[in-house]
C-alpha cells in the first residue's frame, strides 16, 4: 500500500562501509513502490504494526548491558508531560512522527535509550530480517532518523549499524554486547564516532540511505540475512554517549 508522504529529509550524516556500495540521498520523495528490475523475493516493509514482524520471519535480540524494558518496538511518538530528564526546554512529545503513515504518526519501527537499563551501559540492539535469497548487486533502502535535539541543553549520541550474514542463514548475533555472531559484514556505520546528533552526528529529518550488496561469496547465497543494530557504548542514564530514539521506516529490499 503506498502511503502518505509526512515529513521531508535532508542528508548530512557521517558513515563507514564495507564491502558494499552505500549512497545516502537526500530526496524527499515517498519510495515505498518498487523499481523496474527487480524480481520475485523483493519486498517493501512498512512497520505499520511492529507485533507482526515474528511471522513474517523477522528477529529481535537485545543484548544491551544492564538490558533495558524495551527493544526495537513501535515507533515512538507521544506526549509527553513536563521537562525530559537532563533537558531544560519542554518537550511536549517524545520522539517523532513515521516518515509516511497509514494507521498512525506512529508507523515506524524505533529503538531508544530505554533498551539498556542503568546510568551507565552498552547498547547493542537487534532488529533481524527474514533469511533472503541474496546476490551482488542487490539493495535495501531505508529511511532513518534520530529526535531533534536542538534545544535541549545536552546534545544526544545515536549510532546505528547494518550487518550482513552471508554464510548460514542464521539469527545469531552471539550474547553480549560485543558479539555479532554471524553476522560479520558491516555493511554501514551511522555517526560511528558518536558525534552530537546536532551538527553532524545522527540524521534529524527522515534520510534515505540505499546499500548495495557486493563480495558475496559465490555472488549468490539463498539464505542471507541484513541486520540493523542499534549501538551505544558508555550510554546509559548518565553515559557521556546519551542516546535517544531513533527510527526506521518505508525499508525495501530490492532483488535483483
């Protein structure tokens, strides 16, 4: 179902690759449709409802330390009552609105600093596709964001990753906050060096970002599997990297 375009993007954010080809573009277009070429196993993900990704094959791991209340869940964007925690300027909602909605402001997937538990710890935070049949030059393109930050009195960190299980076909991201398992291509890194969301850290207007798939072994596998991670270290209540939500949104995995 194509949706309703909410909010505009704008592109200035820092990031790593490996092995791939990764292009971050700045269009404000809705691009839920899927391009000419592609071929049966493509698929758009809206996240309209969160609680349905298990059967669709989806996985979800949290290996934050202390581990917090939540994981990736549904877009977060509600009101909120009085001032944040380490903020001075009220806010008066928390989080923000999907990039294009059907349902509710809220259809987005997101993860946020109450995935680790503490004034201090580590985040490392799953969100794991279905196993795909996977070959070099495919894509997947995908929309994120972090709050805007600007008027608080502490900038937030946000970081977050995209892996790439090429090998077994497998969800094993290990058990700690370190481990990736067998997920050992890191395909995109989103402000690695923890710079303050506002200037130049995480993105704070929805950003396309594209990712092409390249050194497949083989050129082809039939089970592969993309990851994203959300990632904080030193992150807590009190950590000097202070995390805040970020979002995901209109994902398509392009097969080529």
């Amino acid at each position: 179902m194509r949706k309703n375009h909410i909010i505009g993007i704008t592109a200035f954010a820092a990031l790593a690759s490996l092995a791939l080809s990764c292009v971050k573009d700045p269009v404000a277009e809705n691009t839920t449709a899927l391009p000419n070429g592609t071929v049966p196993g493509s698929f758009v993900e809206e996240f309209d409802t969160v609680a349905n990704l298990p059967a669709k094959g989806w996985v979800f791991r949290n290996n934050s330390y202390p581990i917090g209340s939540t994981g990736w869940r549904q877009g977060r964007y509600e009101a909120s009552t009085g001032v944040q925690y380490k903020f001075l300027a009220p806010v008066p909602f928390y989080g923000f609105p999907a990039y294009s909605a059907s349902l509710s402001p809220n259809d987005f997937i997101s993860c946020d600093i109450t995935t680790v538990n503490g004034n201090g710890g580590n985040i490392s935070t799953w969100l794991i596709s279905p196993a795909l049949p996977m070959r070099n030059g495919d894509q997947i393109v995908f929309y994120t964001r972090a709050v805007m930050d600007a008027d608080y009195s502490v900038f937030t960190k946000d970081r977050m990753q995209v892996w790439a299980n090429f090998t077994d076909g497998s969800a094993n991201v290990g058990g700690d906050t370190t481990s990736t398992g067998s997920f050992d291509r890191m395909l995109l890194d989103i402000n690695p060096t923890y710079a303050n969301n506002d200037p130049g850290g995480y993105p704070q207007e929805w950003t396309k970002y594209t990712v092409t798939f390249n050194n497949i072994p083989g050129g082809v596998v039939t089970n592969g599997r993309f990851a994203f991670r959300y990632r904080g270290q030193s992150a807590g209540l009190m950590g000097p990297n202070y995390p805040s939500v970020v979002g995901i949104d209109s994902l398509a995995f392009i097969n080529r």
